[in-house]
C-alpha cells in the first residue's frame, strides 16, 4: 500500500478511455437495472427515459471527469501511493452518491434521504469500480504488453543496420547519397573524386568535383566505415573481405565482382591491420 500507483494509471490517453468507458457502462447499467428509484424519474415511454436518463448519468459521470482532472496535475507533483488512490476512490463514489441521492430525493421527496443514499453508495460503487477494475486490468495488460515488446526488440538485432552517406562537391552542394550498403570506394582523379557503387547489383561510379581530402573531412561522421587507405583511395571498410600482402606491398579485395584490388600505402598500414584485429 506504500508504493506510487503504476504510471499507467495517470496517462492522459488512459485517463480518457477510463472516463469514456466508465459513462457507457453507467448508461447500459441504468437503463438495464434501473438503480437509484430511476423507474420513478420520468413516467415516459422507454425512449424517452432514455434519453432524460442519459443526460442524468452523463452529468454524475462530470464527477469522474473533474475528479480525474485534479488528479492528474495532482499526481505529476506527488505521485500518488495505493492507499490514497483508493482513499480518491472512495471520494468519487461519496460525491457521485451524493449527487444521485439529491437528485432522486429532488423528483421523488416521499423516500427517506438516507436511505436513497445507502442505495446510491451501492449502486454507484457498481457502476464506478466494475469498469474501474476492466479497465485497469486492460492498462497493465498493454502496459507489460508494451515493455516486453521493447525488450523483444531491443534483443533483436537492427533489420537494416544500412547509413546514408552523402556527398557533396567542392561548392558544397549535394550530388550523390549512398547507402553504405552499396558503397564500394573512392578515388581520386585529379580535381575529381570517382565514387564507386552498386546500383541494382551492377558496378557504377560518379565523378564528383572534390579531392579526397575535403570528402574525408567532410565524412569524418563515418570514419569507421569510409576509412582513408592510400593518398588516392578511401574504401568502405565493412566491404572489405581480404587484406592481402603481396611483394609490393598490401591490397585490399572487396566483397564485390568486376573491382580492383585497393592498395594500402604504408602511412595506413597500422591503421587498417588494427582495425582488421578489432573486427
């Protein structure tokens, strides 16, 4: 009894469903069970009664409404514990009694006032707590619902682990965004940089106005996966499947038909053979 009422309990969303759900109960249990001396209010046809009974039910439900409103700025300051949750409870049901037992006696003054409201005490706990206790059920359903569907995804690993790369030319306008994905490499070419990509399983490249010191800085956000090999090559390191060392020195083959092989000049070579022991 000691402990803060569940979170779920105060959200707006589940405050509005809790009050919506609460005034149809209230107007199927009326119009079903006739509780309050309610067959005395009105001596009209079915529909009708109805009707008058609605808006009676719809205006005691305005004490659900106020009393839900106060507790939610009320419990965003202190958050409630169990005991003065049920203690708010039972104000609802005194103040919603007391409104059904003023009004009963209003349209039938020959009953005793007491005993109207020993009979509004209970109808009116049946017609608060049964759809207070389906819908809290409901709330910690979906509420458990909802965080074992978090630890599920946070266990599975990301179905597209893909980045966009964007490129842009020696002005700074986009040209080019890659998916890392299909990027393959990059190589310089005099004032130009030619990137190198798959485009629907085919080999493609793009002559973007740039030197490869400039994209290199600019793509230092993605350092891990575009990395610098040689003074005219950046590669895309998770396309890397083989690092190869030959008499002249290591080349680099990639997960991909119809490539060159990218040599590592030997300012990378620590670099690259550390990230190749990190992986």
């Amino acid at each position: 009894m000691g402990n803060k009422i569940p979170n779920y309990l105060n959200e707006k969303g589940n405050i509005i469903k809790l009050i919506l759900f609460t005034a149809l109960f209230a107007l199927v249990f009326i119009n079903l069970y006739t509780p309050f001396g309610s067959e005395r209010w009105y001596h009209v046809s079915e529909l009708r009664f109805l009707v008058f009974s609605s808006l009676i039910i719809l205006t005691g439900v305005l004490v659900v409404v106020i009393s839900r409103i106060i507790m939610f700025y009320v419990n965003r300051k202190n958050a409630l514990l169990y005991w003065q949750y049920g203690v708010w409870i039972a104000g609802e049901i005194f103040f919603m009694s007391l409104f059904y037992t003023l009004y009963t006696h209003a349209v039938d003054s020959g009953r005793d006032i007491i005993d109207i409201f020993k009979k509004s005490a209970i109808n009116t706990s049946l017609v608060l707590l049964l759809p207070y206790s389906v819908s809290w059920l409901y709330f910690s359903w979906m509420d458990k619902k909802n965080t074992l569907d978090k630890l599920q995804e946070e266990a599975m690993p990301e179905k597209n682990t893909a980045k966009m790369i964007p490129f842009k030319d020696e002005k700074g306008d986009l040209r080019l965004t890659v998916s890392t994905d299909n990027l393959l490499y990059l190589e310089a070419a005099d004032n130009y940089v030619n990137i190198k990509y798959l485009n629907k399983g085919k080999l493609s490249g793009f002559m973007l106005r740039n030197s490869l010191k400039n994209l290199e800085t600019l793509l230092s956000p993605h350092h891990n996966t575009l990395v610098r090999c040689h003074r005219s090559y950046m590669v895309n390191f998770e396309k890397v499947k083989i690092m190869r060392r030959e008499k002249d020195g290591i080349y680099l083959e990639l997960d991909c038909e119809n490539t060159i092989d990218i040599p590592v000049s030997k300012t990378y070579i620590t670099k690259f053979t550390a990230l190749f022991l990190k992986y």
